[in-house]
C-alpha cells in the first residue's frame, strides 16, 4: 500500500510539473531581423579549413573560420566574401562596416564617398588573431597561384576613381604600394598583376599608364603610357601574355576610337593588333570597349570585341527642343518596350572577333546575321556553333522565343557552313568541339552534328523512355529534362530523363547505357549529377559520380554516388530532409552541405562521411522558445477523379480536440518543398507561413494540375476539393477558411471567389483579373507583350484571344465578379514588371463598383515581389490583421475599418484599431 501511494504521489507531481511549463510563446512580428541563415561557405583544397558566414536577416553577419584538424574556430563580426588561398595557408576576407553606422550614414544623407566603406582581414597560419587593414575598395587573390593578395585602398572622403593598391607577397610578409590606381588583375598563376594609373589632377609628376607587375621581382615594366581609357585587361593561363583595349581619345571627344593592344614577354610595350583600320572588319566597325578580351587556354589565340563604330555626336541638338516619343513600327524586329529596355544591352552590343598572335592575323567571327559564337575546347579548338534568331524576332511576341539557326564555324578562317535552319531550341557545342547538340521539341529527341564529317544523328532514338518533360501540362510542346554532362575526348554525353541518367554515345555507335541502372523510375527517384569541381569541363572514365536524389513520392532527399562509365548506384544517405549546397574539398575527401526540414534550421555539416558528418553550426536556438509547427503530406481526390497531394502544415501544439482556422497557398506544384525549412521573414508576397502556423492556423498547400484552356477550373477541382478533403477532419473549421497567392496564385485566389463562397478571407498579390485586357498587356520589365503566356505558357489558354474568345471570359474573374461573397485584399503594385498593375485597378474598381468587400495595397515604386523590407515588414503586418480579423474574430485595424486617406499618408499607417469617442 505504501508502494503504491508514492507511486500516485510521483505520478501527481510529474503532471504538476509537466503542466506549469510555460506554453511557448507565438511568433510576431518583432523576430525576423534577428533570424539567421547560412551565406558564403568555402573550403581549402587539403579540406583543412572552412569558412562560412552567419547572416542575419538585417544587421551584422559573422564569419567563421573552423580547422577540422584542430577544431579550433575563429569568429570575425561582419566578415564577408571569405577565400581561402590556394596553398591552403591563408583566408582573406572584406569586413563590411557596422550596419548601425551606415544606417546612420543614410539617416544623414551622407555622400557616396562619405558612407562607411568596407576594411580587409587576413588570417596567417597559426594565428588566433586577424590582421586587419584600411578601407578598401576591393581585393584580388590568384585564382590558381599563391602567395600574393592585392587590394585597392580607398581615398577617405574624396569622390575618386583611383586609390593605393598594396600588393602583399603573404609567405614573406612583405608589401609594395602603387599610387592612383583604378584598375588591376592578377593573373591565374599569381606571377603578374596588370595595373592601370590614372593621373593625379593635383600631381604632375603622374600620368596615365599601364604596368606589368612582377611579383617575385617586386617591380614593375611599363606596357603603356599616355592619356588613354584602359579597359578590358586580361592575362593569358601563363601570365606571359597580356591585352588590353584603349582610346587615345578624349571623354569629351564627339567620337571615340578603340583599339586592341598586345603583349608577350620580351617586348618593351604593348602594340596595336586590332583598330578600325582593320581590313577583317565590316566597314565602319573598329574594336569594342565593351568586349570581353580572352586568351585560348593555350594562349595561341586572343579573342576579342568589335561593333559599328558610333556616330559623332551632334552638337546642334538642343534637348528642350527636340520631341521625345518612340515609334513603334509593326516592321520592327522586337516592340519598343523590349527595344527600350534592352537599350543599354544594346548599345554595348559586340560581335567576337580573333587574333592569332603566332602570324598576327584577325578575322571577324561574328557579325549582325550571325550574331551569336561559343568556341570549344575553352578556345583551343577550330570548331565553334554560331547561330542567330534574325527574321525570327517578331514571333517573340506569341512565342516567348525564337527559331535558331545555327552553323558549325571554323575558327582558324572564320567559314560557316549550315548545320539546322529553325530550331526551336538551343545548340551547344562539346567540350572537344567534335559535336554539335541539340533537343529538338518536335521530334523529342537529341541530335547530334559531327563537326569532322557533317553528319546529323538521332542519338536517343533508342531509349524506350520519353526524353521529354512528361507533368509539363501547358500548351507547348515539351521540353526536356537537359544534359549533365560530358565525358572526356567527348566520348559520352550524360542526359537526364524524368528519374535517370544515360550515357549516350553521341556518334550514335553505341547503344546508351543507364548509369543509375534504372532504379530512379523503378522507385521514382529524381538523380541529377552534382558538379563538385568549380573548374570541371567534363568527365574523366571511372570518375565517381555524386547524384543529388529526390523521391518525388515520398518527398525524400538525399544522396547516392555511382561511376561514370558504368552503374555502380550505391546510396549514401536518404530521408526526410532537404540536403543541399554541396561542396568538396579539391585535394582531398571532405564534404560540406546543408541540412534542414520544416522543424529543423538549415545548418552547415562536414566530414570526409557524408551521412556521419559533424553539425558545425547550430543556428536560430530562439526557435525552441517558439510554437513552431510540423509538415506532412496530405492527400485526396481532386473533383477531376484524379489523386491530389499537398503540404498540411499544423502547429506544434496542435489539439485534435480543437477547430483551427485554414489558410491556404498555392501556386502549381509546391509539395516538393515538404522538407524545406520555413524561417519566419517578412515576405516579399507569399504566405508567411511558418508565422500564420505559430500562430494557430492550419496551413494547406496542394499541388495543381492543369487542364488546357481551363486553369480556372483546374484550379477549383484541387484547391476546393483540398479545403473540403481537410474540412472533414473536426479540427478544421470550415466556417474559417481564407487563400492566399501571388502573380499566378493571385489570379487562381481571385478566380476562384467567383466559383466559391466556401472561403471567408482572399489576398491575391499581383493578380490578373482580365485575360482580354492582359493578353495584349506588356511586361514592362523585359518589354515583352504577354501574348504568349495565354496562348503557349503558364496561362493554358492555347490559343488566341480570336481564336477563343469564350476562353478567356470564361478564365478572367472579372466578368463573374457579381458571384463574390469572399472579402479581398489585393496588392498591385505601380512599378511591376511582371504583371500590369493595371488588373489590379480592373479587379478592385469592379468590384467597388458591385459593392464587394475589397481593398487594394500599391506600394509606390515596387517590383512584382516586394523589394524594400520596409515594405515586406508592412505587408506582413497587414496580412496578418486581415486574416486574424476575417478568420479569427480580431478587431479590425483603421486601414480596413476605414481606409488611409491620401492626407494621411505617411504619418498614420492605420495599422492600429479605430479609435471611436
């Protein structure tokens, strides 16, 4: 008896206990700045040292240097952009001033030159201590050499283009300084750095020249010298060779002309290879400034830019004098919008040409009919694939693309001969240059041109399996799932189809073999190769292969290596987490990745094991004080007969004894996304979801599949049948349901409060309410009209607004707007790229009119996705007290009870209750 009356009095204690532990706090609006995330990581080639930044969502982030030998850290408050030299030694990194100090500096209005300027650190071997330096513009370190750093000071408080630059041998410790500095590289092998001067206006001892920096000599030869514009400088792989393009002329000059310099070691300067006297150049052409100039691998061929020489500038024109309009011609290849905001692309636009240093020859490679060329084998190669899309470019306007044409071009005479007229897709041109590929979106299969014999292959005819995009559900042909890589001497070319991987024999010679032996079907897993070496051109024989894996049933991620040459699928790790962000250590077997799921923040792991890996970060601990949440899937029958899934999202205090308010998000197809971390920030225009969570909301986001010509309905049959499918669970309340969705999840949520009163609450951001009106609409943030879209893209229409009119009335909300129940907020904003803000003024003006509840929020200035996070941290405000009000009972706040008149604007926000007398 005495036994068991202890028992009961433990037993009382422990739910005594269990029972006063604080219920944890919900999230609000005050926790974003502080939530942190993973930035920069890079790792040393011997994988001794790793360094990642920690950044929180506004304020100072932190850079970690950790030894995995010693397992010793190194933390540096507001280190940025870390690199890790290439012996191994040293880790150089800018340290980006204190953000209170530069928000002050805004506050003030402080002059660029004024504003508080980034400083550099380095930490040497052995040390516990970084050394730190001035203010600098920018640093440099060999991206295949050692022992040299080179950055650019800043000039306190002066408005300048040039600076000092120090130039540090680290293995001695010791440093030069070059005065008036604007520009400088270092070449691959550390040996050479090219240095751009600029006269000092205050100095006449200064002038404008160009310097070849020795490094191991310490000192400098002079390649160029005299008033010029030095752009464009570049080294060859040895260091050796050097080229440069410069203008003797004036910036006040009416016209400028460039020209092409070389040099090679032995001679005192640099000379004039290329100018507009060049009899390669169509006429009236010379060399670009805004050319890239690069030396072959081998260093045996110097390619450059050219462009139709600008006109002189006229100096009659008198702007208040002259009209300001743009004519729009029905002849014109692109609509004025594109042309306009394409202009600055445009005027820098520059055809490649080359030089060969060996017999001093330059040919023209590109030119206005064949304006496009990517040369093999990193230039080495003879072979290059030029194409272009000219007396193509109207079509873009329907399309969304253009039809190719494409020509293999010999390198050593610039000659073209035809490989395919109209492609509907892009070529590329193999490692090697001994192919030409390309997928082709009629036949759905991959093709190959032998550059050596001119003869075209289907080299996928073979594979019993589609090649082509098989869920794509929009009114295009398919496209397909891409290329992975290739193997060395272009032996192979490595292509995905939905679940594996071929390698395809792109003589057609050999039958493809399966690399992933066909499980990735077998069990509906996604492989898709990793790249892993920065420098990779292809892939070497008996190379082991790491394969990102997706199983798109379960929604597992992992990984699973396998070899190159034949299928050795061996898994290394699988489960309920999102593994990304994989790196490797050059010279030896170290691993870093990322590691998350909904509960769990994403947090860096290494090791030489991947599944045994140690956790080197353990970021946001606060999300233990917090009412977090869980995700599942959830599944059912859509109202088309067909399955339907999505993600269910639940607090972690869920009580299935409890009703809970419904939100739910929607775009397409979400449900991949289930082991991904959510972190509380204010949104740019989606759901917020891991907030609403917390809060006590059930949070659903099904998965949609489209039917041609029928989006709206399409989107009814998944979206309603989900919200009813979880309504037959008691714990989720009917009564209470609200949507939420942004561009084309805007337009589902208006769409489907005209086919529906079963929902309480709808926030549609940048919806499209008039299919007729948009149709023919521009997306101002590329120009192009949105044509395509309905008839070819993500709108399913297929066809033209005159083919089916009836289509898009039926599709567009606003005509069946006098069904609407549903109360709405809609953002629209006045800068938007993407979709007119004009549909939201139709949607909310509409249904003004029809004395529908609805409100509208136009962020002055702001993009299709909230840009300024001061607008971000608004609307998640507003949202919030939209759905708490319309879903949970809360008061209203004064921009909905009211409004925020325009005199207003600025000083109250209306985010507070109505005040009544």
């Amino acid at each position: 008896m005495k036994k068991m009356m202890v028992t009961a009095v433990l037993c009382g204690f422990s739910l005594l206990s269990f029972a006063q532990q604080p219920a944890k706090k919900p999230l609000d609006q005050s926790v974003y700045d502080g939530w942190q995330s993973i930035g920069t990581k890079v790792i040393s080639n011997n994988g001794q040292l790793v360094a990642y930044t920690i950044t929180p969502q506004e304020g100072d982030a932190t850079l970690v240097i950790y030894d995995t030998k010693s397992k010793k850290q190194l933390s540096v408050p507001r280190g940025n952009a870390p690199v890790i030299t290439e012996d191994n030694k040293f880790v150089v990194f800018a340290i980006k001033p204190p953000f209170a100090s530069v928000r002050q500096a805004k506050i003030k209005k402080k002059k660029p030159a004024e504003m508080p300027k980034d400083s550099l650190g380095i930490l040497y071997p052995g040390a516990d201590t970084v050394y730190k330096t001035g203010l600098i513009r920018s640093f440099k370190t060999p991206e295949k050499g050692s022992g040299v750093l080179a950055y650019l000071l800043e000039k306190k408080q002066v408005d300048t283009t040039s600076g000092n630059l120090v130039i540090v041998s680290l293995n001695k410790q010791q440093q030069d300084t070059v005065k008036n500095v604007q520009d400088y590289i270092i070449s691959k092998t550390g040996n050479y750095l090219l240095i751009e001067l600029v006269a000092d206006k205050k100095d006449s001892t200064t002038h404008d020249a160009l310097l070849r920096w020795d490094v191991a000599a310490r000192k400098a030869d002079t390649l160029s010298r005299g008033a010029g514009n030095r752009t464009q400088l570049a080294f060859d792989e040895s260091g050796k060779q050097a080229a440069w393009v410069n203008t003797r002329d004036s910036a006040k000059a009416l016209q400028q002309f460039y020209e092409l310099y070389y040099y090679t070691a032995g001679q005192d300067t640099g000379s004039i290879v290329a100018d507009k006297m060049s009899k390669a150049f169509p006429a009236g052409w010379s060399v670009s400034q805004h050319g890239k100039v690069w030396f072959s691998r081998n260093g045996e061929r110097l390619f450059f830019g050219t462009a139709p020489i600008p006109p002189a500038k006229d100096t009659n024109i008198v702007d208040f004098e002259v009209a300001k309009v743009d004519v729009w011609n029905y002849l014109d290849d692109y609509l004025q919008p594109m042309q306009l905001k394409n202009l600055d692309k445009d005027l820098q636009k520059n055809f490649l040409a080359v030089y060969f240093p060996g017999n001093k020859k330059v040919l023209q490679l590109a030119d206005k009919d064949v304006d496009n060329v990517s040369v093999a084998d990193e230039g080495n190669s003879d072979y290059a694939i030029a194409y272009t899309d000219k007396d193509q470019r109207v079509a873009v306007q329907w399309t969304g693309g253009t039809l190719k044409t494409s020509y293999l071009l010999r390198v050593t005479d610039a000659s073209r001969k035809l490989i395919m007229k109209d492609l509907d897709s892009t070529s590329y041109i193999s490692p090697d240059g001994k192919y030409v590929i390309w997928y082709d979106l009629h036949q759905k299969h991959y093709f190959t041109y032998e550059t050596a014999t001119g003869i075209t292959r289907n080299i996928t005819s073979g594979i019993a399996v589609p090649m082509y995009d098989e869920e794509d559900d929009q009114p295009e042909l398919p496209g397909s799932y891409g290329i992975a890589a290739w193997l060395e001497h272009d032996a192979a070319v490595y292509i995905y189809d939905r679940y594996d991987i071929w390698k395809v024999d792109p003589s057609g010679k050999q039958a493809p073999v399966m690399i992933t032996g066909g499980m990735g079907r077998q069990q509906h897993v996604v492989f898709r190769y990793i790249k892993l070496a920065k420098d990779e051109r292809f892939l070497k024989a008996g190379q082991e292969l790491v394969l990102q894996a997706y199983n798109d049933s379960t929604k597992e991620n992992g990984y699973y290596t396998t070899e190159s040459t034949k299928s050795k699928l061996k898994l290394v790790v699988m489960g309920g987490f999102n593994y990304t962000k994989l790196v490797k250590a050059a010279a030896a077997n170290y691993y870093l990745y990322s590691k998350e799921n909904y509960q769990q923040s994403p947090d860096i792991y290494g090791g030489s094991d991947i599944p045994r890996a140690v956790q080197l970060t353990h970021l946001n601990p606060q999300q233990a004080q917090y009412n977090w949440g869980t995700a599942t899937l959830f599944k059912w029958t859509a109202y088309n007969g067909q399955p339907a899934e999505g993600i269910l999202y639940k607090p972690e205090d869920f009580d299935s004894t409890k009703s809970y308010p419904v939100l739910m998000y929607f775009y397409e197809k979400l449900s991949e996304q289930l082991y991904w971390y959510i972190p509380p920030a204010p949104t740019p225009s989606r759901l917020n979801i891991s907030y609403f969570v917390s809060r006590g909301y059930l949070v659903l986001v099904p998965d949609i599949h489209y039917e041609r010509g029928h989006p709206g309905k399409s989107a009814y049959d998944y979206v309603v049948s989900g919200a009813r499918a979880l309504a037959a669970h008691p714990w989720a309340d009917s009564t209470k349901m609200g949507i939420q969705g942004q561009s084309w999840g805007g337009y589902q949520v208006s769409y489907l409060i005209t086919a529906t009163q079963l929902f309480s609450a709808a926030w549609a951001g940048a919806p499209v309410a008039n299919m007729t009106s948009a149709y023919g609409g521009i997306r101002w943030e590329s120009g192009m009209n949105r044509q395509f879209q309905y008839e070819r893209s993500q709108s399913r229409i297929g066809a033209t607004l005159w083919e089916q009119p009836a289509l898009y009335i039926e599709n567009s909300p606003l005509f069946h707007l006098p069904n609407v129940t549903t109360p709405l907020a809609i953002m629209a904003n006045d800068a938007d790229g993407a979709v007119p803000w004009y549909q939201g003024i139709e949607l909310f003006t509409a249904m003004r009119r029809l004395g529908k509840r609805v409100w509208m929020l136009n962020y002055n200035n702001e993009a299709h996705n909230l840009i300024q996070r001061q607008n971000r941290k608004d609307i998640s405000r507003r949202e919030q007290q939209f759905f708490d009000h319309f879903l949970k009972g809360a008061p209203a706040p004064e921009w909905l009870s009211r409004g925020v008149p325009a005199v207003d604007k600025g000083r109250n926000w209306g985010w507070d209750q109505e005040q009544t007398n």
